[in-house]
C-alpha cells in the first residue's frame, strides 16, 4: 500500500514525533482527558526492515515537515 506520511527507523523515533505534535497542540490538556496523542504511529512489521510511521494530516507539517510516499506491506487478505 502506498502511504503518504513520516517514516521513523526507530520505534522512539516515532514516539519522538508523537511526543512532538503532543507538545506542540498541547494534548492532553489533562491526564485524565480521552484525547491522550494528537496523533499515533503505526509500525510495518511485514516490511523487511521493521520500520514505524505515520500516515500524513496537513496538520503535522508545521510539527513534522514536508511528507514522503513510501511503500507499506500489507497482510494477504484471506
């Protein structure tokens, strides 16, 4: 599958990231809020090797830069 988005090497990499867009939106507000990340990572553990991103919103430009197309192994479907 084709994604658009922020490809991270490292799981902490993509924490980072997550970390960083938190900061930025200040979510949450409270650590008792629902909405506890701006945004979440995903990790293509099919894809040789493991890598970890995130599927690209306007929103994470300002936070994460200009996005990439990159290739995600998806599982067969049965």
């Amino acid at each position: 599958m084709k994604v658009l988005g922020y490809k991270y090497t490292t799981e902490q990499d993509a924490i980072n990231a997550r970390e960083a867009c938190d900061t930025y939106y200040g979510i949450p507000v409270l650590p008792t809020d629902v909405t506890q990340n701006w945004v979440e990572y995903q990790v293509a553990s099919l894809d040789i090797p493991i890598f970890w991103y995130i599927t690209h919103d306007d929103s994470l430009d300002v936070v994460l830069g200009t996005p990439i197309d990159f290739d995600v192994t998806e599982p067969p479907i049965d």
